[in-house]
C-alpha cells in the first residue's frame, strides 16, 4: 500500500517527524487486524533505527506525526504531551457553516468508560457554497476549520465536531453518512478530511522552541480544489 518513502518533515539527533498519509495506522491494534502495515515498522526501516511514537494520530487522520528516537527522550516527549505543553493544530473540512470561532467544553468517555474533561478551539478560516444540491437543500455549504484540541482524548476533534452538528466530511462512525456517501458519488472520496498541520513544542534536551509542520496530503488537497478552497 505505501510503495513510496514516508515524507520526513523534521530529524535531529533526537526526534524525528512524518507526514503521515491518511490510512496509515501508527502501530498495530487489536482494533484494526486488517492491517499489517504501521509507520513505526516503515519509518524504522527506512531510516534503519529503532523509533519511537510519542502520541497518536487516528488511523484515517493524515498530518505531521513525531518519534522519538531513543527511550529517553520518548519519556519526556509524552511527559510534554501528557501535561499539555504541546501546542497541535489541525485542520478539517466540515458540513454547514461554522461560527467565525470557538470552544467545544464538553466531557468525552473513553473506552473504559470514564468521563474525561476535553476542551477543543477553533476558528474558520474559509466557507464555500456550491450549487450542488443536497437533500432537501438547493445549495451544499462547508467550512475549512483550524482546530487547536487543549486535551487529547480519543477521536476528541472528531467527536466534538460531531456534537455542534458540524461533522467532519469522510468521518466514520461519527461523521454524516449521507454526506460521506455525496462525496464518494460526486467526487469518488471517502478519506476523512482530518490534517495534522503542525506541532510546537519545547526540545526535550536541547531546550529551543521547534515548529513542525506538515502540507495537506494529496486527498485533502483534491477534494479543496474541487470545492474552490485553494490548496493552503
């Protein structure tokens, strides 16, 4: 499936970040047997080092994705992670038109069962209208939205979106089917437009700011251009 290198977006002697493309699970899970392809086995053997995921990104998020490259510094990455010192920003293409700005405050559970705080910001950066109609609509709206998660629950961004009645297109099982099914009839898409733009964060040992950042994958980019977004 993932004939071609894995785009390298940042190395140093001790992290190294991808961009991940939308499919790509980050290790093996019991949730996803189907697979038997995983970032931390393609990027150790392109590299030829032991590598080490310091968070998460969903299996259909695409976006900018950081190892660690040793046990130590990978401790201290996920310390940062863990204590929200770790600035993320995503972007994501959702039904209807979002207000100009915002927080979602509200609490998720996760696969054990407990309820866990999760706070989510974000502003719209672009909305588009097309002449396409939709149900009972004559018109399909949508918005690009820049979204900075201040916790990191489980499919949070996708969740919440979900809750202000603003899904992600090509989410599934939180997103809208309808919608999904549009967009595979009429543009014959189904990736969920989910990006990690980038992370910023302190080093772990060297102690300087870093920014990494990662361009939209080819999906994302097909599908902005089909809806007269632009590509940036």
């Amino acid at each position: 499936m993932y004939a071609q290198a894995l785009e390298i977006i940042y190395k140093d002697n001790y992290l190294i970040a991808i961009n991940k493309p939308h499919g790509l699970l980050v290790h093996a899970s019991p949730i996803a047997a189907d697979a038997d392809t995983f970032a931390v086995q393609l990027l150790r053997d392109q590299i030829g080092q032991w590598v080490f995921p310091v968070h998460r990104l969903d299996r259909k998020t695409s976006g900018v994705l950081l190892f660690a490259l040793d046990g130590d510094t990978n401790s201290l990455m996920q310390k940062q992670f863990m204590e929200q010192q770790v600035k993320k920003t995503y972007h994501a293409l959702v039904r209807g038109y979002t207000p100009d700005e915002g927080s979602i405050d509200y609490p998720l559970t996760n696969d054990k069962g407990n309820t866990q705080q999760a706070i989510t910001h974000f502003k719209t950066l672009k909305r588009v209208e097309l002449p396409v109609p939709f149900g009972k609509f004559e018109t399909s709206r949508y918005s690009l939205v820049e979204i900075k998660p201040l916790t990191g629950r489980m499919h949070q961004i996708r969740k919440h979106f979900a809750h202000i009645f603003h899904p992600i297109i090509g989410d599934r099982p939180y997103g809208c089917n309808k919608q999904n099914r549009f967009f595979l009839q009429k543009w014959n898409h189904h990736e969920m437009l989910l990006h990690a733009v980038s992370l910023e964060m302190k080093h772990p040992i060297e102690g300087n700011a870093i920014f990494i950042e990662g361009g939209y994958q080819e999906p994302f980019i097909r599908i902005m251009k089909e809806l007269q977004l632009g590509t940036s």
